[in-house]
C-alpha cells in the first residue's frame, strides 16, 4: 500500500472490529472466538478499500488537483464509514439485521423514525459515533501518514489475511440463518449493495418450480367460492362495522391466547361474546405491507413488486362497498395517516373521513403518532356524530404498541418482567405496558357501545397489523424481519353478543386478505371478483396462509395450522416446523418431513406464480 493509504486504512479496520466486538461484547465470555465471526466481512471490506483507495491515489499522483480532491473524498467517506460502523451497534441491537436499502424504502419518512431512533441511542453510542470519525481523520493526516517498515507492512497484511480465513471457516460452521451471519455482514457492503440491487439490477428471484395446477385453487377469488346461508346465525346481520388494528401486537404476547403476561383483561371479557381465531396471520411484517390485505383484501405482492393502488385495478374494497350503499365511512389512525400514503389509500379504499394526530388532537405520544387514548375518543365522537340515520363502517389504527412503546401519563405500568431478567427485558416490558393500555381503551369502546345500545348491532372485528419480536426465541428484533409466530401471528377477534352469544376459539386458518371477505359474508354482500381472500366461515377457504418478508433475505411461508414451512431464497436454506409439537419453532423437521417440504415448497411456487400474474398490468390496446 502506498504512505498514505496504510495508517488511516490500519485504524479504520481496527474501529470496525472495536465496533463489531462491542457488539458481542456480553457474549464473548462463553464463546470468544465470535469476535473473529462477526468481524471477518469488516476487515476484508477495509482490505480491500485500502487498496482501491491506494490504486486511485496511484493513478492520479501526477495531477496535484485531482489527487487532492480524491485524497479529501477518500477522507470524508471514510469519516463516514467510521462513524457507521459504531451506528451499526445499535442497528443490530434494535433489528437483529444491518440496515439496507429495503428497510430504508419501507420505512418511509426519516422524520418518523425520530423517537425509535432516540430509543437506541446512549451517551456512549453517540460519543462513540462522534470519536471514530475524528480518530480517523486525524490517522488521515499528512504528518501521520509514514510508512512503516516492509516487515511491519507484511504483518499487517498477514493478519488481516488471518483474521479473514478464521473468521470464514468458522462462519461456515453456523447454522443456517443463525444470528452472528447476519450481524457479521459488513454494514457498509450491505447498504450500497442493496441500493445497487435497488437502483441497477432486476432484483426477481427465480423462484417458481413445477407445482400441481391444483395449488392454484388456494389463490381463488372470493367471488368464486361458495358462500352458503349462515344458519348457526339466527340474528339479522350487524347494522354497524368496526375494525380495530393494533399496531405491532404479536398473538403470542397476549393473555387472550395464554400469555403469562395480563395484558389484555378486557379482550378476554369481550371473548364471552366473540369468535376467537387461534391461528390467523398477517401476510407481511410490515404496516405498509398489511394495509393492502387489510383494506383491500388483496395480498401485500412480492418483495419486487409490491403491491400498491396504482399497479392495477383493485378496487372496490369494503368502504367503497358500503359507502355505494349509504354508510358512513371513515378511517382514524393514531399514527401520522400520511406515512408512506396511507391517507390517500384509504380514501381510495372507501374511507370517507380521514382523521390523524391534527384531527384527533390531544398529546403526541411519540415521532409517530398520538395516544390511543385519543384514537379512541375520536371514535367515539365520530360515532356519536350520527348514530342512527346511516349505519357506520370505521377502520381505527392504533399506535403506542409501535416502537418505542410509549405510554401515557394516566397509564400505570405493570412490571411483568423484572430488570435484566431477559435481554431487552426493559423494552419488552413497555411493549407488554403499551398492549395493555391499548386492551384498556377497546374495553371503553365497548362499554361506550353498551351505553348507547349499539354493542348488538355492531360488528366489531380486532387485529394486528403484524407482529413484533425481542430475540427471546430466534434472533429476531422488531418487526418486518422474519416470518417466524411472533413476527406474523396476530389477534383476531369478530366480536358482537347477538352473533356470538356464548363465544369460542376456532382453528380455522387465516390471514389478513379474509377479513373483508368474512365481513361481507356476514353482511350478505357479494365480494368484488377481485378480492383475493376467502370467508372465514365459508366451507371452502384453503386452510392455508401465505406469507413473506424482506428485510434481509426474501423469505416465504405457508402453514396449513398443523406444519409451517419457510423458504430463505437469497441465502439458500428452508425450515420446517410442526406447530403442535413444536409452537415455538425450535427444531427444524424438513429432513425429517422431506415430501412435506417438497410438498409446501410447491405451494410457495404457485403463490408466486399467481401473485405475479395478478400484479402484472393489464394489456393496454
């Protein structure tokens, strides 16, 4: 390497390994040649930028002007990578997962992200963040960039060359998807080259394999399916519709489906009188991904091709259903409505007033939104606006469930787990706080309900708009990561005392893109052709559930309740786990269940090939 690549290139490898072990640090007493797994992207990335950046520096050494501004570039840039790599700490703390380009575009908004991203950081973070970058440019300085002697040059290399080949050969030795590859990769080679793959190349994954033609029959629309008289039904169909969302309530944490945890006293009152989905999922770990099936029911697409309002005609949706037939409709949402358009799509989907944190009004709980408290106030007022001339249809969307799980002042908290009894136990208990307050407030709609003799000609329908995650059984943090139960299995609840006077838990298999189906099928109403879930209460719903997510890898599942079965396309492995054995997927059975695997593959394919015909615009004359 040339004098003045070598000691600025030395010192950026040894901050992206000081970055990398601070972030094993807690592990390294058990296991201490992690810091060698976890690393050995790091330091290949820096070997290899030193030499580009020494080649560069080569080339243009005979053009003072040019090899100045290369020389301050190359400084500026490497500040920043510095600086990222401390950054990276708390990136992979709070998502399991380097950043990339992909979360970045579903994420939306920066401004958002404010108080998450203050919830991660720390005195020290921050002070790391600010010394790595000046570390290094003062290592950048012309009086401080001498060339050591050949030997000590070799060595250096040899070591890095060391380092590099101990930490491949025992990444090796990991197991498929484990956590320690996918915090070891290189944050900086991750970032700009999923925004490559973005910007530049067709990032479609060659996954359709032969399938049974049959398998199409999963992906029928709903007007297709046979939707009988509703027998069990003595009562006439609800007057009024309401849909709560609970933003990012895992099933899994609720007292409701055998949490340890009292969160949700009231949903289990409510549950006297409600249908109770024991396995029922979002497609997709994402709220801009569950918007789709939610409000249109159509599924949320392909991690190359989403599925948004203008890839092809999808209307009508339920609002533009019952307000062609009178209702009124409105969509009230905790969070800001215009994050990633989610104001515009649900006027597009019927919803007639839109309500957010200005409408609302009140205390913003959070960068996100305001208080549910607020939420549901405004519900309550909006349906006190006219309770009578016109039936109502309302979609109200949670929010201090979202990260980082705010909660309001007249919220008492519960400890449920004691301090560093479990990692991230801190932010699980105001997790399991905030689902609490949120299950306090749908216990005032209801009652809200009952005092205005509406609880019997209301409707009321309870989900979550995805999961979330703490790492306690797979390393797994937040949502959009995984298709594992806690990122994908949501409540659902159809509540109302003259449908369900005695209440119950069901088995049937479902997912978000049968909500609207189910409802019209309870209403009486014919679901458009271009609905592509099926009625919860019909005899031919598949009995299976497909999902994906795409964050690191593309990765995709179906379960059919009993067996669930996950496809890592981009980093080559598939899973398989049988959910009553097995409900927290911790043994992986596909050797065991290869036709099984074989079998759920195949249905992978067909989801696939069916989604891409049904995203595909139409031919235009």
């Amino acid at each position: 390497m040339r004098r003045s690549v070598f000691v600025p290139t030395a010192v950026l490898g040894v901050i992206f390994v000081v970055a990398k072990t601070f972030l094993v640090w807690k592990r390294l007493k058990n296991h201490p040649l992690l810091v060698f797994t976890i690393s050995a992207e790091d330091v290949l990335a820096v070997l290899m930028a030193g030499l580009l950046a020494g080649g560069l520096l080569k080339l243009t050494s005979q053009r003072a002007r040019l090899y100045r501004g290369i020389a301050i570039a190359l400084a500026v840039f490497g500040a920043i990578a510095a600086m990222f790599a401390v950054a990276n700490i708390a990136i992979i703390h709070a998502l399991g997962y380097p950043l990339n380009a992909r979360m970045l575009a579903l994420a939306g908004r920066f401004t958002d992200l404010r108080s998450s991203m203050l919830a991660q950081s720390s005195p020290g973070l921050i002070g790391g963040m600010i010394a790595a970058p000046l570390v290094f440019l003062l290592a950048s300085l012309p009086r401080l960039r001498a060339l050591p002697s050949r030997k000590v040059v070799a060595m250096v290399i040899l070591l890095a060359c060391g380092w590099i080949t101990t930490g491949f050969v025992l990444r090796a030795q990991s197991e498929p998807g484990a956590w320690e590859l996918r915090a070891g990769h290189n944050p900086h080679r991750e970032f700009l080259g999923t925004l490559a793959g973005r910007l530049l190349f067709d990032r479609r994954v060659e996954l359709v394999g032969p399938f049974p033609a049959g398998n199409l029959d999963d992906f029928k629309p709903a007007l297709a399916r046979t939707r009988p008289a509703l027998p069990q039904f003595t009562a006439p169909p609800p007057r009024n519709v309401i849909m709560i969302v609970l933003e990012s309530t895992a099933a899994q944490y609720l007292s409701l489906y055998g949490a340890r945890f009292d969160t949700t006293p009231h949903l289990i009152a409510e549950s006297a009188h409600a249908m109770v989905f024991d396995r029922f999922y979002a497609h997709m770990g994402y709220t801009c991904c569950s918007r789709m099936p939610l409000l249109f029911s159509v599924y949320p697409g392909l991690p190359w091709t989403y599925c948004y309002p203008n890839t092809r005609p999808i209307q009508p949706a339920l609002g533009a259903l019952l307000k062609q037939r009178g209702w009124r409709t409105a969509f009230l949402s905790a969070a800001d409505p215009e994050y990633d358009e989610l104001k515009y799509i649900a006027a597009d989907a019927g919803l007639n007033e839109i309500f957010g944190p200005d409408e609302l009004g009140g205390r913003m709980a959070s960068s996100w939104g305001t208080e549910d408290g607020i939420l549901i106030d405004g519900l309550i007022k909006w349906i006190d606006a006219d309770k009578t001339s016109k039936p109502f249809y309302a979609v109200a969307w949670t929010d201090q469930t979202h990260h980082p799980y705010t909660l309001s002042a007249d919220t008492t908290p519960v400890e449920f787990l004691a301090p560093n009894s479990i990692p991230h136990a801190e932010e699980m208990n105001r997790y399991l706080n905030a689902i609490r307050q949120a299950d306090r407030h749908i216990g005032r709609l209801f009652d809200a309900l009952r005092a205005r003799n509406l609880a019997d000609d209301t409707l009321v329908i309870i989900t979550g708009d995805h999961g979330e995650a703490f790492g306690e059984l797979h390393d797994v943090m937040g949502h959009g990561g995984g298709v594992y139960q806690e990122n994908l299995r949501v409540p659902m609840l159809l509540c109302n005392p003259k449908l369900f006077p005695t209440g119950s838990h069901v088995q049937q298999v479902g997912g978000h893109v049968d909500i609207n189906p189910t409802i019209a099928h309870l209403l009486g109403i014919s679901p458009p052709a271009n609905w592509q879930g099926a009625s919860l209460l019909g005899p031919d719903h598949p009995g299976r559930v497909y999902m994906l997510a795409d964050r690191s890898d593309y990765q995709f599942a179906v379960t059919d309740g009993r067996f669930k079965y996950a496809l890592h396309e981009t980093d080559g492995f598939e899973m398989l786990y049988d959910l009553e054995k097995d409900p927290q997927e911790q043994h992986d059975v596909s050797a065991a269940h290869r036709e099984i695997s074989a079998e759920m593959r195949s249905r992978i394919s067909a989801f696939v090939h069916a989604e891409e015909l049904y995203l595909k615009p139409p031919h235009r004359e």
